[in-house]
C-alpha cells in the first residue's frame, strides 16, 4: 500500500509539472507529447503550448486592462481601475527615474511592461494547482501548466530579449569600436591585459540574462512544487497551510517581477554609460 500511495505521489507530481508539449518526435512525427520522456525526446523541435498560451493571454489582459483604463480615464474623481493602473504607472515611473541614467523614451514602457506582465503571469500561481489540469483534462488535454514563468524557456526568453536590447544599446550609444573597446580595456586599461578583460567582460555580459532567467524561474518553480507537495497532504492540513503559503506568496509573486524589472533597468542603464 506505501508503495502504491508512492507511485502515487510521484505520477501527480510528474504529471503537474509537465506542460503541454507539442512537437516532432523522431518516431512518431508531429503530435502531443503523452510522457515526459516523449517530451524530452522531441528535443528542440518542440513548443510547449500552455507556455505559450498563457504568457500570450497575461500580455492580452494587460493590454486590455490598461487601454481600457486610459480610454475611461476621467481628470475628475478616478474609479478604482484607474487608480490601480496610475499607481503602477507612477511607480515604475519613480523606479526608472531612479535607477535608469540616461536618455531613452523607451526604457520606461519597457520596464512597466515587464513589471506587468511579469506580475500577472507570476500571479496564476495563487490559483489553484488542480483546478486547471483537471479542467482541461476534461478537454482531452493531458497536462497543462498555467504558470509560464514555471518555465524555464519563459523566463530565459525574456532574459535573452533584455540581453539583446543591452547589445544594441550598447553598440548604439558607445558604438561597436567603444563597446569593443570597452570590453577590452575594463578593468585593466593595458593592452597586454586584453585578452583577460575580454574573458572578464564576456563572461559577466552573459551571466547577466542567464542569472535573470534563472532567478525568476527558480523561485517560481519552488513555490509550484510546495504547492503541489501542499495538495498531496490531507485535506485538513491542507487549509491549514494553503492558504498561509499563499498569502506568503502574493509577496514572492510581486517581489520577483520588481527583482527582474528592476534588474533589467540597471543593465540597460549601464549599457547607456560611457566608460
């Protein structure tokens, strides 16, 4: 029996930590993957659908809830949207203004569309952990993951988008001849040290995106499995610590979308310096 109560606990564990995967498997072609291994196998010729699914909806629904705010937006008493929706604005507005040194229009939306989009995708969490796969398993759908920053594809695909827009800035304002430069010449500015500094430079520039990505993913992806490790308890213990770790959590969901946009700030701010 505690061997059945075992295989159990691993199958929901597996099963709730799987996404939707769709893609080429080397013996059945094109198809949904039915195991992890058959997702697994399908290598790099794969999507994973409720990733993509639901990142897309969290960046629809903001879109949505911040046009309707400035299209209903009144100079006389606000409603409770647009107070909401000013709050954050204005937030992100004090945080650039703060962190981001130089002059570009576009860091700002930038930042207020991280912070957002980050905030909504994190806050799927709070749901909860069965609600949706056992929904969609209704719909013939065997997993489905809701929390797309569980991810790790997700959340290195943003950090791989605020890494490029940190070359770009940097080759724009330094131009490609100073942003060599600079990487060649910081900390030692001797050309005999070049090669050392290159690897210095290099190896910092890239541990930017990947310490972003894995951040974000890993205190994600810690909290989605004490949630499911939480639903395995009985049901009393359930509520007994459900709902504390989620109430903890709202502070975590927030906290990792302000770590990553703020983050993301710094790094472009100093891709705006002249060294």
């Amino acid at each position: 029996m505690a061997a059945d109560n075992e295989i159990t606990a691993i199958y929901y564990i597996q099963h709730h930590l799987q996404n939707l995967t769709f893609g080429r498997h080397p013996e059945n072609g094109w198809s949904l993957a039915s195991s992890s291994q058959e997702a697994i196998d399908m290598g790099f010729w794969a999507i994973h659908l409720d990733t993509m699914g639901w990142s897309i909806a969290m960046g629809a629904l903001f879109l949505w809830i911040f046009h309707k705010a400035g299209r209903f937006a009144t100079t006389g008493v606000p409603g409770g949207l647009q107070n909401a929706v000013e709050m954050v604005v204005e937030f992100i507005e004090n945080l650039t203004r703060t962190t981001f040194h130089g002059k570009n229009p576009h860091i700002a939306p930038l930042a207020l569309t991280l912070f957002v989009w980050i905030l909504l995708m994190n806050s799927l969490k709070i749901l909860p952990v069965d609600y949706f796969p056992e929904l969609f398993g209704k719909l013939g759908f065997e997993y489905m993951k809701i929390v797309p920053t569980t991810d790790i594809n997700a959340t290195l695909g943003m950090a791989f988008g605020v890494f490029l827009l940190i070359i770009y800035y940097s080759c724009k304002v330094k131009g490609v001849g100073g942003f060599a430069k600079e990487l060649s010449l910081t900390p030692f500015n001797h050309w005999s040290l070049i090669p050392f500094n290159l690897i210095l430079e290099v190896v910092g520039l890239i541990v930017k995106p990947v310490s972003l990505g894995f951040r974000l993913f890993g205190n994600m992806f810690a909290g989605e499995v004490i949630f499911i490790l939480i639903a395995l308890l009985p049901f009393w213990a359930i509520w007994l610590l459900d709902v504390p770790w989620a109430i903890f959590h709202i502070l975590v969901v927030s906290l990792q979308a302000f770590i990553f946009t703020t983050l993301s700030i710094v790094y472009l701010s100093a891709a705006h310096e002249h060294h």
